[in-house]
C-alpha cells in the first residue's frame, strides 16, 4: 500500500519494545521506499523510557543505518526531544509518518502540531500491539510549511512488485557492490565471487541486513506479508 503518490519523504517511527520493531520490518520497508525512491528517515522513539542497555541498542541500529546513508534520530514525543529537529525537516515538504500501531506517531504529530490533537491510545497491555487510531490515510496543512499524512499502523510491509533480482539494487550498500560481483546477475546467496559475500565476510555490511535480504529474496518474509492495516 503506498499511501500516496505525492510524499516527498518517510519518517519511519521505531521502538525497540512496547511494541518491538523488528530490523526485517525496517528494511523492507526501506527497501520499499527505495524502489519509490521517496526519502526514509529514520526516528528511534521513546528514548526518554529505555534503560542503558536499550539505549546501546540504539545507538548501534542508528551506527548501521546512518553507514548506509539513513538520516537517524533519537526522540522522545511524549517529552519533546528532538521534536523541533524533525519539525526542521519537515519545512516545505509532504511527509508521512510510518510505523507499527503504539509507536507514537499519533503523539509526535500531536507535539509537532498541537492544535490537530490527533487521538492518541495508549498501548494495549494485553498484545502489546498498540490500539489503531487512525483508520485511514488523511492530510493535515500545517500551521509552518508543511503537509502531513496520517497513515494507519501497519502490521506487515510487503514487498511491491519486486522480481527477486531487483531486491539487492533497493540495499544500498549492496548495490554499490554489484558491480564486483563476478555476474552482473548475482543474487549474493551462493555464486562464485561475490562482493556482497565478500564484504559480510569482513564486517563491511551488516549481517542483519544480509539476513533480511535473504528472507526477502527467499520469500520466507512471506509470513510477515499481511499487508494489513490494523
């Protein structure tokens, strides 16, 4: 589903717990992105709740996305931090905030823009999920210049019409190796010489990433791919 054809750039909302956003969600939603070529930053949020080791985590998710070329930001709607900073980047442009049900998208938007006073939901204990609030897609002109659209919770992301030798060139990093590889055709999994290969065996690309790449090309991500709003 992608919401609209006009949006100048993605603000992905991530947390780490309550509820968990897994790195398989974060890229294939960046890889998604990257086919559309729309603009992903990405916004670690509810900082001001995590406890040191969470906090590590992270500073190392934002180490890994920032290499790759990912604007990353720590915030904290409830609190405010850094509120003002994603405002900054918001001058001029459409912009969507993505993300699972319970994130906080409602509350940034909230923070960013008081006088929407989008519902907010506080976490459902029992699943953990997060209540859905906004039902569909809606436009908001904000009081500085900038458009907003308020998107549904998305449970599973799926991947858009993407033939599984495409899916490296929406990587990055691994599209900057592909012209290494040994076959201009190189899925990266078992041929001979391959640069991606090459750069996981040294460090230089993220096993997670690689492990999502796999799971995308392999079509095992299938179990994720409800496409369904919640």
């Amino acid at each position: 589903h992608i919401i609209a054809a006009n949006i100048d750039q993605v603000f992905l909302m991530i947390t780490l717990n309550n509820p968990k956003t897994y790195t398989i969600f974060i890229d294939r939603f960046l890889a998604t992105c990257e086919a559309y070529d729309i603009k992903t930053i990405l916004l670690f949020n509810k900082i001001d709740q995590y406890k040191e080791e969470e906090l590590t985590e992270v500073k190392y998710l934002a180490a890994l996305y920032r290499k790759i070329g990912y604007v990353c930001l720590g915030i904290s709607a409830k609190e405010g931090k850094n509120v003002e900073k994603v405002k900054e980047m918001m001058l001029g442009k459409t912009s969507i905030f993505s993300g699972h049900s319970g994130v906080g998208k409602s509350t940034l938007i909230n923070a960013i823009e008081p006088s929407l006073q989008l519902k907010t939901a506080t976490i459902s204990e029992q699943h953990l999920q997060g209540q859905h609030t906004t039902t569909f897609a809606e436009m908001f002109d904000l009081s500085f210049d900038g458009r907003i659209i308020d998107t549904p919770g998305i449970k599973g992301f799926g991947l858009v019409d993407m033939e599984k030798d495409e899916i490296g060139d929406y990587f990055p990093e691994f599209f900057q190796l592909k012209q290494d590889c040994k076959f201009n055709n190189c899925l990266h999994i078992d041929e001979p010489q391959c640069a991606v290969k090459k750069a996981l065996e040294n460090d230089e690309v993220s096993w997670s990433r690689y492990k999502s790449y796999m799971q995308m090309v392999t079509g095992e991500e299938d179990t994720y791919r409800s496409d369904v709003f919640e």
